[in-house]
C-alpha cells in the first residue's frame, strides 16, 4: 500500500506518532489507531507517500536496538 503523489503531511500523519527521522524529510510513524494499529510505517511527505516498514513497534524497537 502506497500513498499518492501530493498527499498534504496532515493526509500521510493524522493517527501516527512520530518515532524517528530517517533524513530528507522521512519520518518513522506508529500507527495509532485504525485496521493498521501498532505498525510502523515509512512516511515521506515530499514524495506524498508511505510504506510499512514492521507489522508491530516491538518488532521494529527491538531491531533499532541491535
């Protein structure tokens, strides 16, 4: 699932926690709510899009520890 071209920051981050920044405006975001809770998505505001990156925050907390 990816987001469309030209999505405004509010469309890509409404539901999310930022958790890191990745550099050149992309953002790692927990989804807060919704049939997505708990992943961890890849939000790119300049690029209007997002990409899962880990189906759950203990997953992805536990390999940005290593």
């Amino acid at each position: 699932m990816r987001g469309r071209i030209g999505a405004s920051t509010g469309e890509l981050t409404g539901g999310t926690l930022m958790l890191a920044e990745e550099g050149c405006g992309s953002y790692l975001r927990l989804v807060l709510n919704g049939p997505r809770e708990g992943e961890v998505w890849q939000i790119d505001p300049d690029w209007g899009g997002f990409v899962p990156v880990s189906p759950c925050f203990r997953t992805w907390y536990t390999e940005w520890l290593q």
